[in-house]
C-alpha cells in the first residue's frame, strides 16, 4: 500500500472513530485494532505496520479511500431496503452472506450513513458483560452499571429515548452461545422499539437452526426473537465488480476484465486490485 493510501485510509479511520465518544469505544468496534494502534496512526507513526493490516483496516472503516466510490451492487442495494426497513419499523431478523460479498462494507456504510445505528462486530472473546461494556460505550455511556442486568437495563434505555434506533451486530457469527443469548433480552426490553440485525456467515444461520433441532437452551427462543427468518444473500452477481470498477475510475475493459477473473468474485480482492491499479493508472 501506496503511503498517500494509508494518508486516505488515516482519513478514513478518523471519520469512523469521530462517531464515537472515545477512540477506545472506537477500537471496541474494530477487529484487531487497538485504541493505540488508532493512536499511531492519527501521529503518522505507521512505519511498522503491516500491509495486511491496513488493508484490514480499510475494508472495516467502509473502504473510504480517498475518492472511493460506492457502486450500486446487488448487496449493497439488498442490505440498504433491509437495514432501513428494520430501523424504520423496529423489525428484527438475521442476515447471513458468504465472506468477500459486501457484509461489513455495506454495515459500516450504513452505520455512518444514518443516525442512531449502534454499529458493533463481534468477537470470539466477547464475554456477555464485555459485550455489553462495549455496545454501551457505543452508545455514548461512559459508566456502565457493574452488572450485567444493570447494563441490560442501562442500554434499553438509552435506546428507547432514540428516534428510530437500529442495532447492528456484524459477525454475530462470531459470539458465544450466551452472548447471542442477550439479543432475545434485548428485545424483550426494548419492545419493538428498536431494529435488530444479526449479520453474519452461512455458520450463523446454520448454528441457531441447528441449536434449535438439536433442542439445545436458548436456541428457540434466539430464532424466535429474529422473527424465525434469515435473509440469505448469495455472492455477487456478475455485473457487481465491473459495476464497482467503473465507479472507481477504471474503464479498461481488459482490465475490468483481469479484475473480474482474478478477484473470483470477492469484494475484498476487487477492491485492493483496484485500488492498486488506479494510482498506475493515475502516474502515466
């Protein structure tokens, strides 16, 4: 990566932190970056991080890169009508897609796009009261009660005085059994007041309908809370990545072409041949 496109990747992560109260509520959101990681690369002492690193990056702040251009992709279009109408209407349901189809982009889009989304992914270490800690701090709290009822009792509240909140759970695939377990609390609190999106792998949807054949507790009452339905979305059509290409500055049609075959129809490998070829582009 191109030092003016960690220069636009910096930018873009500052714009995602400034929509939280404390870098360290930003970080919580992030999956492997630390709060001081931020720190480092706010200072531009970025000499020691990886490329794989700031490619991660880029992809969980919404691929803001510098002039990067959203593309309406069949995903990306599918997820706005779902995410709006679940904030609109208080509606709760799952959401499953095969990784490199869009999922966190078009989250995080979302999140910054729309006011009081609390935007959060999740994390295999996330305990219920480190769950909670984090989706509070999300949410703006600074002293979250010492329990894990007082959290619950806290978050509700907070979520209830919002207009139309929706509460956004990225790889939800990802969380112990238990943690899934406080979205059936949640909405039981909140009583309809809110949306709630559970977002995640093929895993996801097979692990709650699995729990519930195998009869396993809390596993019915998890699918009930999501309304028993999963979206599925498959993987990109066809025309997506050219779709994204063009929007991006590349109109060479051989190229799109490379770009298409060698990407396998993956956002993440599109997007970082993209954004490799473009400053080529640029420079000749």
């Amino acid at each position: 990566m191109t030092h003016e496109q960690k220069k636009q990747v910096r930018d873009a992560l500052l714009r995602y932190v400034n929509n939280f109260p404390t870098q360290a509520a930003a970080a919580q959101t992030l999956d492997r970056v630390s709060a001081s990681t931020i720190s480092l690369i706010k200072n531009h002492n970025w000499d020691l991080l990886s490329d794989r690193l700031w490619q991660h990056i880029s992809r969980q702040v919404g691929f803001y890169c510098g002039d990067w251009q959203t593309a309406d992709t069949s995903v990306y279009m599918l997820m706005r009508i779902l995410l709006g109408d679940a904030q609109r209407y208080g509606m709760a349901y799952g959401i499953t897609m095969p990784s490199g189809a869009g999922k966190t982009f078009s989250a995080a889009h979302y999140a910054h796009a729309y006011d009081n989304v609390l935007y959060i992914a999740g994390r295999e270490h996330y305990n219920r009261k480190s769950f909670l800690t984090a989706l509070l701090r999300i949410a703006g709290c600074e002293e979250p009660e010492p329990t894990t009822p007082g959290m619950l009792r806290q978050l509700s509240q907070i979520i209830t005085e919002k207009d139309q909140p929706l509460v956004l759970i990225d790889d939800a695939h990802l969380l112990r059994d238990r943690v899934l377990h406080l979205v059936v609390l949640l909405l039981n609190s909140l009583h309809s007041s809110a949306g709630i999106i559970l977002l995640g792998d093929a895993q996801l949807r097979m692990r709650i309908i699995d729990g519930v054949r195998l009869k396993k507790p809390g596993f019915e009452e998890i699918f009930q809370s999501i309304g028993k339905r999963f979206v599925t979305m498959s993987s990109m059509a066809p025309s997506d990545i050219p779709m994204l290409c063009r929007a991006n500055g590349v109109h060479d049609e051989d190229v799109i072409a490379y770009i298409s075959g060698e990407s396998g129809n993956n956002l993440h490998t599109a997007t970082l041949l993209i954004n490799q070829y473009v400053p080529q582009q640029q420079a000749a």
